[in-house]
C-alpha cells in the first residue's frame, strides 16, 4: 500500500467528512502485511488551546489482529491512556477471544515506500516512574541520548553499550518515555530498539 509524500493518510468517511491521519515515519519495516485485520483510529483534534486525542473503533472486531493508526502529533500522555483501555478491552474478552490475535502500530516506512507495521501485543503499560529495582533505558523527549544505569548513552549505541554491562543478575529491564514526547518520536525509539527483546514494561511519566 502506497502512502502519500506528506505521510497524510486518508482513512475513512465519515457522514461524507474526509479524515486524514497523519502517520509516524520511519526508515525500516518491521512487518509488511497483516492479514485478517480490523482498523482502529486515533484523531489529532484541536478545541481552542487543547490537543485532543479522538478514538474511532467503530469496525474493530475482537478476534481480529487490530492496527492502530495514530496521528503522529499527539503527545503520549494522551495516546497510552487510551491504547491501554482499547488492550484491556481485548484481553479480558473471553466468549470469543482469538489467542492468536495480535496488535499493531502502523507506520510510514520512507526506504520501502509502503505502510508497515510494529506488534505491540504483549506490552504493558504503566503510567507513572518505574520502581528503583528496575534497570531503566530513560527516553527523553526530543533528546538522541538516552540515560541508561544513570549515564547517558546514545540511542544508536544503546544494545551496544548494555551489552558491555557486566551483571551478577540480571536486572528486570523496563522502558520509560517522557509523557510529552510525541507519538511519532516514541514509535521511532521503538523501532530503532526492535531486536532487543528484554522487556515488556513500558512507563509513561
């Protein structure tokens, strides 16, 4: 599926209303094509000085893999609350739950020039700091450092640099995101730390 330069993506009508929703972009597919699937949106809305943050779930069906298409201007601290209502929603379904259902970020891949796809299933989120016990890679918004066991690193650096960590034991491993950084950003820093498979704690704060 081919996307449009401005990364403006029509999605649906509505009572013969264009919607757009403008995409995150990113230089890398993860996941190229998802299969037996039902659309759920999240609008960038505007009401005076207030940034809202609309969700059209509308023809999500629950046995269904569901993919999230998120402005990029929205700010996490609007965006999580809501992810994580639509997830509490799938995982406490139990007439007709589908084990083999998964959830997806959707994406603008820039090389590959087509719409590609982020798996978010099995991530928890959490709003507030993560406990002290916790080994914390710290996102900062508009930041390319992040703070890793108190130093900063660079985000390109980062599985890099906490390999060289030596541990007695290992630590539980979490990710914190500021809660004002922007969608676009956080889904940017999810894709660039995709391979590292640690942890499946995510704090907003």
């Amino acid at each position: 599926m081919k996307y449009l330069s401005t990364a403006l993506v029509v999605l649906l009508f509505s009572c013969g209303k264009e919607e757009n929703i403008q995409l995150p972009k990113a230089a890398k597919t993860i996941v190229s094509d998802v299969q037996d699937h039902s659309p759920i949106y999240i609008f960038f809305r505007s009401k005076e000085k207030d940034t809202l943050a609309e969700v059209n779930r509308k023809n999500s069906i629950i046995t269904t893999n569901w993919i999230l298409n998120i402005d990029a201007r929205l700010p996490l601290k609007l965006v999580i609350p809501e992810v994580m209502k639509l997830q509490e929603k799938k995982r406490q379904e139990k007439a007709h739950k589908n084990e083999k259902a998964e959830n997806f970020y959707a994406y603008a891949d820039t090389i590959g020039k087509n719409m590609a796809f982020i798996p978010f299933t099995k991530v928890f989120y959490k709003i507030g700091k993560p406990d002290k016990n916790k080994l914390v890679f710290h996102f900062r918004k508009g930041n390319d450092f992040i703070i890793l066991n108190g130093v900063e690193v660079k985000k390109t650096d980062l599985i890099t640099e906490f390999g060289k960590i030596k541990f007695e034991v290992m630590p539980d491993v979490v990710l914190q995101f500021d809660k004002n950084m922007s969608y676009a950003e956080y889904l940017q820093n999810k894709i660039l730390i995709e391979d590292f498979k640690g942890t499946n704690e995510e704090y907003i704060f």
